[in-house]
C-alpha cells in the first residue's frame, strides 16, 4: 500500500517530482528504530489513558517490533511516495495489522513524531561522541605520561618562543577536549526533554499522559510549550556548535602532527596505519588523517552555518524547511565521531622523537626570557633586563653562538649583574622546571596535572 495517508482532501495524485523533492526518505531512514521506540511508546500511553485498548496497543506493538525486524533484515521496502520513516513505518503497520494500526497516529502530528525522533537519535549519538572523545583524552594523557621528561620548543608566531614539556603541550588538548566534553553533556540536558503530545503545533484533544511517555523513553522532563515543541531546533545547533568546537581543537591538533611529521620539523613519526605513500614519489609518506580531518572541520562549520540559516527567521510553528535539518545533522554527527574514532589510536601509536625535539628546543635563543627573569631577580627592572638580554641576543647571532655557550665575561659584557650562577638558568631543564605555578610547564606542575586528570577519569 503506497496511498499516502493525507490523501483524503487531494483529487490528484502528486506530481512525480514533486514526490522525490518533498521527500525525506532518502536520509530520514537513519531514524527508524527510534521512530519505532517513540511510537511503541506512544501506543501503550494510548492504552493506558484508554484512548486505544490494550489488546489494540499489542497488536500494534507487536507489528511496529516485526517492521524493525524487516528493516534491521534489509526486507523492508522504503517508499519514496511514502514522503518519511514516519509515513514509511506506519503504512507498513496497516499492511501488516490491517486498519488498527491507523489507531497508532491518535493523538499525534508527525511535527512532534519527527521532533522526538531527532532527540532520541541525537540523544545516543551525543553519548558516543562523549565515549569518543574519552579515549582521545586517553591516548593525550597516555602520551603524556609516557614522555613525561621530553623537552621540545614552544611557540608563538611559530617562532621558537620557550621550552616546553612534550607532556605540556599534549594536556593543551587535554583540556580543550575536556571542555568540549563539558559542552555536550551540558547539551544533552537540554536534548533529553520529551516534545511528543504537541500534536501539529497546539497540543491534542485527548486526556494523553506525557509524563508517562518521557518516563517509558528515558527522558528528564517535557517540554512546556506545544508550539516550541515541534519548531525547536536549537538542541541540534547547540550540537552542531558543540561538535565545530570539537572539530577546530582537532584542526589545530591535525596541523601540528602534519608540521611535525616533516621533514623540517621531524619531531614525530605516524604510524603507517594511518599515513599514505604517493604513487610518484617513491619516499613519501603522507600523513593523510590529520589532514581530513582539518579538512572535514570545514563541513562541520558549513553545517553549522546551515542549521543556523534554515532556522533564521522561520515563524511558528513547524515549516517544512525544517526537514532540511537531518542531513547537515548527519552529516556533522558522521564526520565528528568518525574524526575521534581515528584519531584516539592514531595519537596512541604516534612515536615521539625526543631528541629531535630536545635540539630544536635549544635552538632560537629559547632560554632567553630565562636570563631576562634572571637579571630582574638580580634587582633589575624587567624593562631593562629585557633590552640587556636583546642585546645579548644581537651578539649571539652575530658570532653564531648560543646563550648557554657564552662565557662568563661575554655575559657580563651586558650587564654587571650576571654572575657565575646564571649557567643554573639557562639550560633547557632549568627553563622549563622553573615554571612551576598551576598551569606551568614544570616537570611538577605538569605531574601534578596528570594525577588530576587521572583522579578526574576515575571519578
Ligand atoms: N519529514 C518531515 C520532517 O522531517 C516530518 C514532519 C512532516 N510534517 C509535515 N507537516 N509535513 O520534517
């Protein structure tokens, strides 16, 4: 049976491409077990406020389990007349059940029937996403304990700026991707509300118990307002917006792994899993993943941006333009967890090459804010020790020498107050291990950092 159920007030058939560009088929599809759990739900509130009997909501029950049967088997038969997984599903409950199954659609629009289906799709991908990014937290703060001693340069600019800790720079991402964890349970709060018994946009005529259905579903709440309900699309942009932040983090994680596996910079090696050869260059090795995913970042933003537009200025209550939300959502969803699934074992298997590292670090006058700090402890105003410590700079470049190598005497040259002691500052170690406040580069402060996070992942 493909009669479409609104066919009643039509005398004619709709036009066949009208049919195809109308229809949702095509991607919406994705939703059908949670269509089904939503409707499985629906129907025993049904026969619980005896709207519908018992003996109605089991029959219809027991067909809407056998249609996710088929479609989990690949025999269910997807019609594009059939405009929706809505329309889809419940055609084929009447061809199952006969007409008790047009009892199923009491009480409901298919404007709260798709909003609930996107909350409970979205509800358990946003859960994945959360597991997702757990392990890339895992593998930054396996790395980090691992290569707890490595030196490299920290940059500004891109310029050699100070030496870091290896482990510094990982928890950098640590953090950004705890944030981002934050953002989507905070999201998923406000996902997990139950928009179904809005009807089309002004509630429903029958005494329905949603309470009851929130409760079946798993829901925290309903929602207040029968108009919000089926026009609220602010849930999936939140995730969308969530998941570009997701995406800009793994951008400038990828851009790094892909400076680092140069030639140049050499400071890592990517697993070949994860890496590509050229089919001219016979020594190339691409590191092709970091390279998607800074490139699928852009899709992540376009999609946002999408969302974002298809919902600009649209009254109340639902328009139809609202079924182009599913495929930016998709899309984002697919292309965010697809990026943390890689990407968790890709930094697990990344070898560190810390002396690659470690002499980089020592190059670009890297401790020279150290003799600067040096000079001011010395009783110097920072201001002047900052022009001393150029000038010591100028002179190292001029004679190609470096700032831990310069004598005593050639120190002193620029200032009175440098004394035998500064060869405890500048050295790589002592750069680093003097900052030593929350949040520093310290070998101390970094371990201190680590056990939290790890007291935190226990928690
Ligand atoms: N396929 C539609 C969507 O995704 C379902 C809701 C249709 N409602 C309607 N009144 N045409 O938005």
């Amino acid at each position: 049976m493909t009669d479409k159920p609104w066919a009643g007030r039509f005398t004619q058939p709709t036009d066949k491409f009208v049919e195809e560009f109308t229809a949702s088929i095509g991607f919406d599809r994705r939703l059908y077990y949670y269509d089904i759990q939503g409707s499985i739900a629906h129907a025993r509130m049904l026969a619980r406020q005896e709207i519908i009997t018992g003996q109605e909501a089991d029959r219809i029950v027991a067909g809407l389990e056998e249609i996710l049967t088929e479609i989990e088997e690949g025999t269910f038969e997807f019609s594009v007349s059939l405009e929706d997984i809505h329309m889809n599903v419940e055609a084929r409950l009447m061809e199952r059940i006969g007409p008790v199954g047009g009892k199923l659609h009491t009480a409901r629009s298919r404007n709260d029937q798709v909003a609930l289906d996107i909350r409970l799709y979205l509800r358990d991908e946003v859960k994945t996403v959360l597991e997702y990014l757990d392990k890339v937290q895992e593998a930054l703060l396996a790395q980090a304990e691992e290569n707890l001693t490595v030196i490299m340069p920290g940059y500004t600019h891109l310029q050699t700026a100070q030496p870091i800790l290896f482990p510094h720079h990982m928890l950098a991402y640590y953090e950004m991707l705890r944030r981002d964890a934050g953002r989507m349970s905070d999201l998923l709060r406000r996902i997990n509300i139950m928009p179904l018994g809005a009807g089309a946009l002004a509630g429903t005529t029958f005494p329905i118990d949603r309470e009851y259905v929130a409760e079946l579903l798993g829901f925290e709440g309903v929602t207040r307002n029968s108009l919000d309900s089926v026009s609220d699309r602010d849930f999936a942009i939140e995730f969308g917006a969530a998941a570009a932040l997701i995406m800009m983090h793994l951008s400038r994680l990828s851009e790094e792994l892909i400076l680092w596996s140069s030639a140049d910079f050499d400071f890592i090696e990517l697993s070949d899993a994860f890496c590509t050869g050229s089919s001219i260059m016979p020594q190339k090795k691409n590191p092709d993943v970091p390279e998607l995913v800074r490139g699928k970042t852009g899709r992540v933003y376009g999609n946002l941006m999408n969302l974002l537009t298809l919902m600009k200025s649209l009254p109340l209550a639902y328009n139809k333009d609202m079924q182009e939300d599913k495929e930016p959502l998709f899309d984002t969803i697919d292309t965010v967890k697809g990026s943390l699934k890689i990407y968790a074992p890709m930094i697990r298997e990344m070898r560190v090459k810390a002396q690659n590292m470690r002499t980089a670090a020592a190059r670009g006058f890297s401790t020279a804010t150290d003799v600067a700090d040096y000079c001011v402890r010395k009783g110097i105003p920072f201001r002047q020790a900052h022009e001393i410590v150029g000038k010591t700079v100028r002179y190292c470049i001029e004679e190609g020498r470096d700032i831990p190598e310069l004598t005593l005497e050639e120190f002193r040259r620029f200032s009175e107050a440098i004394e035998e002691d500064i060869y405890d500052f500048v050295t790589l170690e002592a750069s680093v291990n003097a900052r030593r406040a929350t949040g520093g580069t310290a070998r101390e402060a970094v371990k201190r950092e680590i056990a939290r996070a790890r007291e935190e992942r226990k928690g």
